[in-house]
C-alpha cells in the first residue's frame, strides 16, 4: 500500500498540514457548537425545568452524528491522496547501453611512464573493459590529428582486435585533435536510430591537450542529446620522455626535435582544465593515471556496477488506485448521518423502509463504481492511429486522346 501523491516532500507536505488543520478546525466547530448549545440551555432557564419541557434529550446523537461528519471528511482527504495497492509485479528489461570507446594514438603515447608503455597499457585495459561488460554495444574511434572509426557492434572483439592491430605509427596526421574524434563519437551514434532509445557513453582516453578545435563545445552538444563523456587523463605536468619507435614496435632512441633536443609530452594547466570541463559539461566523470595504471580500470568498475544495480533486468511491483474505498466509506459515514436524526422514529421501520435504504445503498455504491471505471478508461493512453499508407500515383501521360 502507498499514496500516489508524495505528501512528506515539498509541496505535498503542505497540503498534509493544510487537510490536518482543515479536519481539526471542523471538530472544533462541532464542538464548539456544543458548549454553545449548552450555555443558550443554561440561559433559557432551570436546566431542570427546561429538562421537562424537552421530550427527547438528542445530545448523545448530535455527537454521534459529529463523529460521522469528522469521520467522512477524514476519508475524504485520504482518497485525495490516492491510495493505491499493489495488484501484481511486472518485469522491467533491461536497458540496451552504446559505448565509444575513443583512443589516443598520438606518438606521446609511446611514453613509459606506463609499463609498458601507456598505449600498450590502454589496449589492454581497453580490451579488458569490453570484456567486463557483456551485452553492451560498442564503437571505436582512434586518433591523432585525424580520426579513424569502427561503427557500433555487437561483437566487442572486432573492437578490441580493431585497437590492437593499429599501433601511433599507423597514423596519417600526427597531433591531438580531440574536438575531432569527439565529434566522430557523435557521429557514430547517431548512425544507429536505435542509439536514442539506449544509454549512451562516450570514454575519451587521451594524454594531450586540442591546440586546434574545441572540445568543450562538442561536449555540450553531446550533453544535449544525453550522451555522457567520461575522461581518462593519462600523464600530467610532469615532462616525459617520448620513445622513438620504428615500424617493428621496438625502441629504437629518444625521438628529438628539430635543434636536437629530446622531445618529452607533458599536459599543462589549461589541458587539465580542458579534459575536466568536457566530462563536466555531460555530467561525466574524470579519471587521472596512477601507480602504473591508465586510470580505464576505474571506468571498467563504474560501467560494471551501472550494468549490474541501475540498468539489470528488475521486478517492479504494479499498484492500483484504491481511492474508491475511503470514499466509499466517506459517503456510507454521509448517509448514517442524514439517517441519524435529533430524534427516534416514531414510527418502527418497516419492510418498505428497509427495501428503500438498501436500494438508495446499492445507487450510491453503483455510482462510485461507474465514476471509477470513468476514471480509468480516461486515465489509459489512447491507442496510435495506425499510419496511412501512401498511395503512389501513376504517371498517365497519354491517357487523354
């Protein structure tokens, strides 16, 4: 049993204090009433004398009859709060969730900071995400100073097999272009029409800062169309080293710029603040790399519990309105009322008196139910108008001589 209405949260526990004032207000009415009646008694005259005059002493039944009003209006303010009972259960499926899973494959992620390196690192850590959470859909994008994408599949491991197979060399343009890739990730999803009915995810993985677009901006319009972007910030304002590598995969030096010097990859102020701001904007979260690890761990956990207390398959438990019944009750206490008056029948009831107040009963009790069945066929959705279909028009030249 529950209250359809949520009367101990704001405003709805203002009409509780409202309904309780307005019954408490009324029985003091009633009772006040009373002592009024007394005292005008006690003015007229001799109680004893005026006792005389009095054939029939209705105290006791106005009382009772102030009890039924109280009563009745007490039962109305519940069916107000539409009371309601649980009929049944149903089950509630489980909700479908698209993820893009978008990668850095710039050269600064050949850094060792990670061991091995942080994009030997992130593909394992990728591979053990896709891993850990069956049943949902994923999407790759791989980038640099241009994207590279994979559509959304069921199959997680053409996914992983699509990072693993490609490696920072690979990659035509090099640079960080975030904004790009983020923006392919939008692309992506919305390919599929069925992504708008699902959860969907965006998990950037970067280690740099766009210096060329603005992700910011690509992140509020994946917040308007409810797409949530987690960041994982691999690196930080510490300079690192950049390995050369060849096309071999093995280390072959220290890559160096132009006047000779090492080249090291560090994130400044600015690309921190940039990264936090994309996934705030969605409503995301931010993950730093520590203690050897890319931070995509910390992702794989929080999708896993998502997939497994928010979005599982649950029972939910269907509840009907029952605010017929203190209604019910609210006109029945009416009735008694109007039936109890100051004064006893002269008269005993008979067969035809009797007929007539379970007749007047079963009208009152019929109406109730009508206005519920009213209630309810109004309250149901109306069924889609199927679609017209299209009539096609032939072409009829030449159909006139």
């Amino acid at each position: 049993m529950r209250l359809g209405y949520d009367l101990w949260a704001y405003p709805g526990v203002l009409l509780v204090v409202g309904a309780a004032a307005l019954l408490l207000a009324f029985a003091a009415i009633l009772i006040a009433a009373s002592f009024a009646r007394a005292r005008a008694e006690k003015r007229f005259g001799d109680p004893k004398l005026v006792e005389k005059l009095v054939t029939y002493d209705a105290t006791q039944r106005r009382a009772a009859k102030g009890v039924l009003m109280v009563l009745a209006l007490a039962c109305a303010l519940v069916a107000l709060a539409r009371p309601q009972y649980g009929k049944g259960t149903r089950l509630i499926p489980a909700t479908n969730v698209d993820v893009v899973l978008v990668l850095d494959y710039s050269k600064s992620m050949y850094a060792r900071d990670v061991v091995p390196s942080r994009i030997a690192r992130a593909k394992a850590e990728v591979a053990h995400l896709i891993q850990s959470v069956p049943g949902v859909r994923f999407a790759a994008v791989a980038f640099a100073g241009e994207p590279v994408s994979f559509p959304l599949t069921s199959d997680g491991g053409a996914i992983a097999q699509f990072f693993r197979q490609m490696n920072p060399n690979d990659m035509p343009v090099g640079g960080t272009a975030t904004a790009k890739a983020l923006e392919r990730a939008r692309e992506l999803l919305a390919r599929d029409p069925t992504t708008k009915d699902h959860v969907r995810r965006i998990v950037l993985v970067t280690d740099g800062e766009d210096l060329e677009g603005d992700p910011v901006s690509v992140a509020t319009k994946c917040a308007q169309e409810g797409t949530v972007i987690d960041v994982v910030q691999i690196g930080g304002r510490a300079p690192e080293v950049i390995p050369d590598v060849n096309a071999d995969g093995k280390v072959i030096g220290i890559r160096k710029d132009d006047d000779g010097k090492p080249m090291t990859t560090e994130l400044s102020a600015d690309g921190e603040a940039q990264l936090a701001k994309v996934a705030q904007t969605t409503g995301g979260v931010i993950v730093q790399s520590e203690q050897g690890t890319t931070g995509i761990d910390k992702i794989t956990a929080r999708l896993s519990k998502m997939m497994r207390e928010e979005l599982s398959e649950r029972v939910e438990t269907v509840y009907d309105d029952v605010f017929w019944i203190p209604l019910l009750i609210a006109l029945v206490l009416l009735l008694n009322d109007a039936l109890l008056f100051d004064t006893p029948w002269r008269k005993p009831w008979t067969a035809g008196k009797v007929v007539l107040a379970v007749i007047a009963s079963l009208g009152v009790l019929s109406f109730i139910v009508l206005l519920v069945d009213l209630w309810r066929s109004y309250s149901k959705p109306a069924p889609k108008a199927p679609a017209k279909k299209k009539r096609k028009l032939r072409n009829r030249e030449g159909a006139r001589a």
